[in-house]
C-alpha cells in the first residue's frame, strides 16, 4: 500500500471503529506482507516491489499489528515482524543447493 503512514493509520481506525459499532468487536489484530527498504532515503517514493524485484537493498516482511481503543483513543501496536533475508539468491533458512 503506497500510503502515507497517518492515512494508513486513519483507515485502520475507521475499520476498527466499524468493526466496534456493527460488531461489537473492540481490538482487531491484522497481518500484512510487504516489502521492508535498508535504504528508506534512496526507495523513498519508488515502488519497494520494484526494488526488491532488482534486488537493491529491499526484503520482504510480514507484519503482525494489534489495533485497539484505549480511553477513545485508536492504538495500533506493532507486535511482530518477520523478515526474509534475500543472500546471494537464497533466502535466509532455506537453501535450494540441498534440495532433491
């Protein structure tokens, strides 16, 4: 998703809030994959897809966040994130030389 972190975080909050008036639900945890850049001063405004399909400094993440309300207030925490190690072709924890 290409945008700015406020409007992400807007979106969730309404969704949240949705979720809490139709649903009676009041804390949501979400998964996302995407793409994480070492170099967020050079992929700045680029398509991270694109970098990680060049290989130029991108990896790809999967994101575990906990939206809730506290006091009114909307809260997204960050609850984990796994990260997939590009090394010369091979990902981190699978190697495809020892494959049959």
């Amino acid at each position: 998703m290409n945008l700015d972190l406020y409007e992400r975080f807007n979106k969730a909050h309404k969704v949240c809030t949705a979720l809490r008036q139709y649903w009676g639900v009041d804390e949501i945890t979400m998964v996302a994959e995407g793409f994480l850049s070492y170099d967020p001063l050079a992929t700045s405004g680029r398509s991270l897809r694109d970098a990680f399909i060049r290989n130029e400094k991108v990896s790809e993440c999967i994101t575990l966040a906990h939206a809730f309300m506290y006091a009114g207030e909307p809260q997204i925490t960050v609850v984990a994130m796994l990260l997939f190690i590009r090394e010369k072709g091979h990902y981190l924890g699978h190697d495809d030389r020892n494959a049959q």
